[in-house]
C-alpha cells in the first residue's frame, strides 16, 4: 500500500515540475516566468520529498524532509516574490 502512495505522490511531484519547466518556456514576461516557476516547482518539490520520506520511513530522515519541505515552501515563494 504505501509503494502505492510513494509512487503517486512522486509522479504528482514529477508532473509538477514539468509543469514548471514548461512555464519557463510559455510565459511571456519574466515575472509570469518567475511566479508560475515557484508555484509548481515548490509544489513538485514538496511531493516529491514527501515520498522520499514516506519511501525510508525513519525519524531522522523524516525529519529533515519535514524540514526541507518547511524552508523551502517559505522561501521559494518570498525570493520570487522579492525579485
């Protein structure tokens, strides 16, 4: 069961980033460029590491995807929306 939910989270977080990557080259204006990028990509990320932490299933290791997944939710959007 949960090879089932590793394998659907990653594929959503995979999709995702493609998504993001083909953002990059559909937007017109940089700034749509930027912040369709750090929606998806953050997002896909997140997933992505989400799996990766339900794939090893130890605290340690959980606790620092938890912790990736916190920083990086909180910072991708702030420098974007910096920029």
């Amino acid at each position: 069961m949960s090879d089932l939910v590793i394998g659907i989270l990653a594929s959503f977080g995979a999709l995702f980033v493609l998504l993001a990557g083909l953002g990059i080259i559909r937007m017109p204006d940089l700034y749509l460029r930027i912040s369709v990028t750090t929606k998806a990509a953050t997002l896909g990320i997140g997933l992505i590491m989400f799996a990766a932490g339900i794939y090893f299933n130890e605290s340690s290791i959980t606790t620092r995807v938890l912790a990736i997944i916190f920083f990086f939710f909180f910072s991708a959007p702030v420098g974007a929306h910096l920029i």
